[in-house]
C-alpha cells in the first residue's frame, strides 16, 4: 500500500507524507506492543490455570495433622529441679526463659541429652490425645499418633509418611510410626507426583481421605491438665494444630493454629493439587519459579519440597555457626552433632541472629515444588457450654462438666466436598505471538 501510494505522481507530496507518517507509527506501535509482550514472557514464562480435571479426595491423603500442648513441661516432673543443675539449665531452655549458659560450655554432659530430657519432662500422647474417632470407628490414639519433635518441643503427628519412605537415613531422634500391638495398618508410598501406588493393601496409610462431614473425618479429645502446667510456649494455656502433607517439614512457631481448653474446634479442609505439565521443564528453573523433586536433591529428606529445604538451610545454618544441629531439624548428616546443654550459649545467639548471607542465599535457591498438595484449613469454634456439657463423645461421660471446661478440648477435622480442582502451571504462549 505504501510502495503505491509513493510510487503514483498522482499523489501530491503532502499525502504521501501522511501515509508515510501514520505507517511510521504503525510499526511503531507494532514493534512496541510486540516488545512488551515478549518482556513479559520472559519475566512470566509460565502461567498458572484451574484445571477442569476434578481430583477425588480418596486419591490424596487425609491431611497429617501435628498436635501440641502449649504446655512446655509437666509441674510435677520439674518443680523440684535444683538452680545450677544441668536439668535445671534444660528446662531454662524449654520454656525459653532468659539465662546465663556460659557456665556450661565445658562441661560435656553426657547423662542425658536435652531431647531425652525433653522427652521425660514432656506430656506423651497417651495422656494429651485422650480419644480418636476415625471414619466413624474408634481407634486407640496411641494407635495413630506418633511422637515427634517440632519446634515447640514434643508434639504428636498423625498420618505422616512412615520415615522410611520420608528420609534418606535413619536419625536417632526418628520414631517409627508403626505399632506392633493392634495397629494393622501397611506403611506405604506416596508423594505429590506419583501418588499412591497401582497396588495398595485393605488397610493403609498414610490414610486417604473417605467422605465430607464430621463424622467421615477425625474427631479428637485433647486433655490439657491444666494443673499440671508450668511452662507455656505462648501466653496461654490450649494447643497447636498443623495441617500439611504427608512428606512436608511442619513449623509449628509459625504456622501452629491455635486450639483453645473449654471449647469445640472444627477444621473445615480446603485442599488444592499443584501440578506442572511436562513441557516447563525447558524453562529455566529462575523463570519458572518451581523445582521438579528429581531437579534438586536434598541431604536428608527423600523428596523435595519448599519446606524441606528451607529446613535443611536452617541445620545448615546452626551446624555452621555452633558446630551442632537443633533436635527438631533434619540431621543433614549422619555424624552431625545434636546441640546440647554447652551449645545453648551459642543457639541463644543464632537463634537472635535468625539467618545470615549463606542462609539466605541457600534459602533463595529453595523453590516452590511444581507438585504440591496444600491444605488450608477453614477454622471455627464454640465454647463449651456453662451448664452441663453435652457428651458429643463417648469419652465426655467419664467427666464432670466443670473438668471439661477446664481441661478438654473437642477437634474435628473433615472435608466438605468430594472433589476438588487442582491449579496448573502452564508454559505461557505469549512469545509466539510475536513470530
């Protein structure tokens, strides 16, 4: 069109000028629409959709649910600990109060360690989870739930990966998950990819999830023993609850939700499947902001995800500047020291520091996984209430209303829909535009 229109005598100057303008501007804006486009494939290469695919809840585990009293140590297994004894500086520790640990620098104490004192002094979960009804069976607790460390001490994990499928060698801190009384219950594979195996026993876990409402769910009774308390890790009496999947590292400080003594507590479960189609992997991992768990290998943990890694930057961190590793964090090799009674000095000081310039650059190497499971619970509660108290569950009618009310704690947790959409990454198309 142009090449015709400058080519005619015809034309008069002026208006061949003005075409030659508005096709300057023309490409112009062409060439500037067609820039932006690609600037911003470049920084967002990857998009995220709803898939149309709906995932049933009996292919995904039941969420692993950790429990804690906020009750750091039993009254009666420390009121009568001596000022300047280790045991004493241990339980200084546990209930993070202020002291002076210089005085046991020295002194290679090797009687007990802190995670052995923390076991003693910690409620077990035979006392704290008092009742468990599971899909409308009742279970022994001590049958489901396990002792764990976390970062708020001694908790109980329920429906987690059995260590053996979760971790690369065996901690002496790791207990395993299975009982050898009544529990008949197979320990078998899963992660966000694969999912479970083709072939799967009657009766498995980590658990899967059965049906919607309460009593297809998991109803707990927690008792407090308020009496009992000495030390809180808040500033209150109750318990934290966690949701996570079954191959995640839980943080409890920062993601616990709160459960309080005297009430009823239901967790509504929202889950939501985080997948990635194959063609990503082209993409550089910076651009795509994800990792596949067979792009980066971890030390401790068998399968990768942002928690876990993030995890492993944490022991990374302690062992480097206390030469020892906390008891709740991933042991990232085999000869690595647990830090004790003469490294609490030092963990006093990173514990303030947080992280440094190698934590940090480790931390921004851990990625989101392009395979999650997420659970998001959707919490509500009601008081117990100030008449007789209704027995919800058989294990109720054994108490007064008033011990109820000071002590106990009803939770439930349960989905609410059969099915649910899982979120996509996409490679996006945006690029093409410009060819």
């Amino acid at each position: 069109m142009l090449k015709y229109v400058i080519s005619d005598n015809n034309y008069s100057w002026w208006i061949k000028l003005y075409f030659a303008i508005i096709f300057a501007l023309v490409l112009f804006v062409a060439v500037n629409l067609a820039v932006g486009i690609y600037n911003k494939w470049e920084s967002t290469p990857v998009i995220i959709g709803i898939s149309s695919k709906m995932t049933p809840i009996d292919q995904i585990p039941f969420p692993t649910i950790t429990v804690c009293n906020m009750n750091q140590a039993k009254k009666s297994k420390v009121e009568h600990l001596t000022p300047g004894s280790v045991r004493y500086a241990m339980l200084q520790k546990t209930c993070y109060k202020e002291s002076n640990y210089s005085q046991y620098m020295d002194n290679q104490h090797r009687n007990e360690t802190f995670p052995n004192f923390i076991l003693d002094v910690s409620e077990k979960c035979s006392d704290l989870i008092v009742s468990c009804v599971f899909h409308q069976q009742r279970i022994p607790c001590t049958d489901i739930f396990r002792e764990t460390f976390v970062d708020e001490g001694l908790c109980c994990i329920f429906n987690v990966l059995h260590p053996y499928y979760l971790y690369k060698f065996k901690s002496p801190y790791i207990r395993d998950f299975t009982s050898s009384d009544r529990f008949a219950d197979i320990a078998v594979d899963w992660d966000p990819i694969s999912g479970y195996p083709q072939r799967l026993p009657s009766s498995y876990y980590p658990r899967p999830g059965v049906g919607v409402g309460t009593s297809m769910g998991l109803q707990i009774v927690l008792d407090g023993h308020v009496d009992d308390y000495f030390c809180s890790s808040t500033n209150g009496q109750g318990f934290k609850i966690l949701l996570y999947n079954p191959i995640d590292q839980p943080r409890m400080k920062e993601s616990g939700l709160p459960v309080m003594i005297g009430h009823q507590t239901s967790f509504r479960i929202i889950a939501r499947n985080v997948e990635a189609i194959p063609s990503i992997r082209n993409i550089q991992r910076t651009k795509r902001q994800c990792i596949f768990s067979d792009e980066q290998e971890l030390l401790f943990y068998r399968y990768y995800t942002r928690r876990n890694c993030e995890a492993e930057c944490d022991s990374m961190f302690f062992l480097r500047l206390c030469n020892c590793i906390p008891y709740y964090l991933p042991l990232i090799y085999p000869n690595a020291s647990v830090c004790d009674v003469f490294h609490f000095e030092c963990l006093n000081r990173a514990e303030s520091q947080i992280f440094d310039l190698q934590s940090s650059q480790c931390k921004e190497l851990c990625l989101t996984s392009c395979h999650d499971l997420i659970f998001f619970p959707d919490a509500f509660s009601t008081p117990f209430t100030q008449k007789d108290v209704k027995a919800q569950t058989n294990y109720l009618t054994n108490f007064s209303s008033e011990y109820i009310r000071k002590n106990l704690a009803v939770v439930n947790f349960f989905h609410t829909d059969n099915y649910f959409r899982s979120s996509d990454y996409y490679p996006s198309l945006s690029g093409m535009l410009i060819v």
